[in-house]
C-alpha cells in the first residue's frame, strides 16, 4: 500500500509552523501523572517514541530522576528536543534519536533495555499502515526488560472525525487506506497540514497489545474531552477530571493503556488476567 501522505514531511512542517506548540503547548496532567507513577515504581531508563520536540520529556526530566532516550520521525522536532533541552544533553541524561524504534535498537545494549517505553499523544494511531504499527509495536516489546512496561494512548473512533471516516469510505474501498484511517487538516491561517490517523475501537487496541505479547495492565480514559482545551485550561481539566469518574470508558477521547511485557514462558502458560478497565465500558 502506498502511503496517502507523508507523516515525517508534514510532522517536519507541523513543527515548523509552530501549530503543534500552539495547539499542545503542555502535557495531559492526568497522563502524565500515571507516567510518573510508572517510572516510580519500575526504574528510571525511559524510552519517549514520537517524543515531538520535549512536551513529555522536559516535564520528566524536570519532575524525576528519568533517564531518556527520545526519538521521533521528524527533524524538526528532534532538532527543537535538542535545543529545548540542551542542558540535559549535555549532561546525559537526554538522548534525542531521529528515527523510529528499530533505529533505537541500533543504537543500544542487551543491558541497556528500557524499564519504560512512553507513546502518547497519539502516536501510534499517526503510524502507516497497520503492519508498520505492529511491527513498531514488536520492536519496543523488544526493547523493553522483562517485567517493563509501555503507557500508549490512541484517540477512540466513537468519538473522533465522524465526518473524516464517513468522507474516507471510498479511500478504503480503493485500498488507499484501511479501516479506522482518517486523513485530515490542521489550519492557521494560510497553512494547511495534511495528517493521516488511524482510529481505534477499544477491542482493536486490547488485540493490537496482546497480539504482540503484551499483557494489559490498565486501560483508563486519556480525556473525556478534547486534549488541546484540557493542556490550556485548568477549568476544562477539572470538567475533564469529574467526567472521567463517571462516564463509562466508551466516552473517552482517547484510550491509555499500561502494558506489561510477557516473557516467552508466560505465552505458553494460563496465567489469570490482571486486566479490569479503570471505567466502566
């Protein structure tokens, strides 16, 4: 299949722009409140995949004691990571990687494997095609020590570009996309970047985990609302906050997820299911 659009180019004039800062200027509080409990209780190597230019990471490094390596598909993002956080470059404790995970792999140790991989915001839903997002999938199972874990959040088809998925139908027919892509615009102004997402229903993103070898150990609501007005407005985060202890998780924006990688013995045995959704379903 052929890609529709190019994620790395426009994702290099998303950044250029400075739509993405405008629109996502700070992290979701209620993720990365769960990040940092994650990097609290497993340990302090981190791997941040499609980190853009540091949201997540400056607010870590800033807030733990986290070492990171941070990749991203687009130079723009990573040369902003870079300047944004020079001073923990300079002293190790940020590594910004351009590229995906296999050019993580590369680039590290069978002792250096991560305690924690972050993929938020997103990401994986704005990864081509479906075989691709699996296969990354695969290499931070890989990547990660046995007992680590990933925190991914995806947006929730039910409640994502309805008119994009009715207006994609005939792409899919002609096998330019597959079910659950989108293609869309971000605007300012006379400047318009073209975006390719996948959206997932919650049982796709159970199967997509555990397909490769991960086992669920949450799955909450990443907002109930749209993210762009919760990271500007402490009003709308408290909303946020009230409504995702009482709607069921089918409401969510997004999903986010906290898998565990299982060991090749724990494939082969009938170990009993730690999952249960943080909401209703």
């Amino acid at each position: 299949m052929i890609p529709p659009i190019s994620v790395a180019e426009n994702y290099d004039q998303y950044f250029s722009s400075r739509l993405y800062e405008q629109r996502y200027p700070r992290p979701n509080p209620s993720s990365l409140a769960i990040i940092i409990g994650e990097i609290d209780a497993l340990g302090k190597r981190v791997l941040d995949v499609g980190c853009g230019n540091g949201r997540y990471a400056e607010t870590l490094l800033e807030s733990t004691d986290a070492t990171i390596v941070a990749c991203d598909i687009s130079k723009e993002a990573i040369d902003g990571l870079s300047s944004r956080c020079s001073g923990y470059v300079a002293s190790g404790r940020l590594r910004p990687l351009l590229g995906d995970p296999t050019v993580v792999a590369d680039s590290i140790g069978e002792n250096e494997k991560f305690d924690l991989v972050i993929m938020v915001f997103g990401v994986l839903g704005h990864i081509y095609p479906r075989s691709l997002r699996r296969a990354t999938l695969a290499a931070i199972h890989a990547l990660l020590r046995p007992g680590g874990r990933i925190v991914v959040t995806v947006p929730n088809a039910a409640r994502r570009f309805a008119k994009q998925q009715a207006s994609s139908q005939h792409l899919v027919a002609q096998g330019h996309l597959e079910a659950g892509d989108v293609l869309y615009e971000r605007t300012s102004h006379d400047l318009a970047v073209k975006m390719y997402y996948h959206l997932y229903t919650l049982q796709e993103f159970e199967q997509e985990l555990e397909q490769q070898g991960f086992r669920l150990i949450r799955l909450t609501a990443e907002s109930i609302l749209p993210e762009s007005g919760i990271v500007k407005s402490r009003l709308l985060r408290a909303i946020d906050w009230f409504l995702a202890k009482i709607l069921p998780l089918r409401c969510a924006y997004g999903f986010l997820a906290v898998a565990e990688v299982v060991s090749a013995s724990d494939q082969h045995t009938d170990l009993p299911h730690p999952f249960a959704p943080s909401q209703p379903v």
